[in-house]
C-alpha cells in the first residue's frame, strides 16, 4: 500500500507490513484486518462499536414466540465518550476559524471608515474630483461587508457554543 491507512477507533497513523492481513493498532490495540482490496475492517465490530441492552417491553420483530424482550444493540457508552471528545475537538477548530472570520469582518468595518474619511478630508481640503468618489465607494462597499461577516460569525460562534454545551451535556450523561 502506498499511503498508511489511520486506525478507525483512534485515528492515529498505522504501522503495519503489507503482507500482515491481520493485526492490531498499536496506539489503541484495536484489532483489525486487512482484505484482498486493501480495505481496513473491524475484527469484531459488534463488540467494539455496541453493547447489547436489555430494553424491557420492546420486541424487535423476529421468529421467535411469545412477548419476551430481547436484546438490542445499543452504542457502547466508551464510544459515544470518544465520538464526542472528537466533536469536542473540531468545535473548537471551527471557533479558531470563526474567531479569525469576526477579525477580518472587523478588519473591513475598519478599512471602510478609513476610505470614507480620507475621501471626506480629501473632498473637504484638495479637491472634488472622481478619486473622492472612488474612496467613499469602496467605503461604502467595505463597512456593509464587515458588518455583514462580523454579525454571521458572532451567529456561527453562538451556535458552536450551544453545540458545545450540549455535547458536554451528553458526555455527562453517557458517564
């Protein structure tokens, strides 16, 4: 294989001979194998991945007889841990990237007002020519856009915020 597959329980980097088919992560000790196509797969996904529950009351439809409640596959509470510590994760890359979107909106508010008030200075002491025009114009574009880009990333950082509490919520709960 030409480029090393990440593990699909922790995401670190694989190290593994090719001709191995079968073997284990050496970050996370998952067991995995690997098919004739180069495909990773889960020895025992089941096991791994969901937790059989006894849900009482609920009978999923099958062939066996009488009201009795079976087992169901759940997900296991160690998975929904680490899948929400990876959306942890990337809300806050995504908060760095909203940051930085509200910096140049506020970086446009500032460059407009700078245009408009040198076009103004510049109407009021030189002169009045086409230059004027082109400084309050591109003032006039610049502050609506800035103000238009800080407004939907302080929305975007709002909506990472309640996603982040909820998911927090939800690692509580999972313990």
């Amino acid at each position: 294989m030409d480029s090393t597959p990440f593990c699909p329980n922790c995401g670190e980097l694989l190290e593994f001979q090719s001709q191995v088919s079968e073997f284990n992560c050496s970050h996370c000790g998952e067991a995995l194998r690997l098919s004739s196509d180069h495909k990773l797969i889960l020895v025992k996904p089941i096991e791994t991945y969901m937790v059989l529950e006894e849900t009482p009351g609920i009978v999923p439809e099958g062939p066996w007889e009488g009201n009795v409640a079976q087992p169901i596959p759940a997900i296991s509470p160690q998975r929904k841990r680490r899948a929400a510590e990876l959306a942890l994760q990337r809300i806050a890359n995504q908060e760095r990237d909203v940051v930085r979107g509200f910096f140049y909106g506020s970086l446009f508010v500032v460059f407009g007002g700078i245009f408009i008030l040198a076009s103004s200075l510049r109407w009021l002491f030189v002169s009045d020519d086409w230059l004027n025009l082109v400084g309050l114009g591109l003032g006039l574009v610049f502050i609506p856009v800035g103000i238009y880009f800080g407004y939907w990333f302080y929305r975007s950082s709002q909506a990472l915020k309640r996603d982040e509490e909820e998911i927090k919520r939800e690692i509580i709960r999972s313990k």
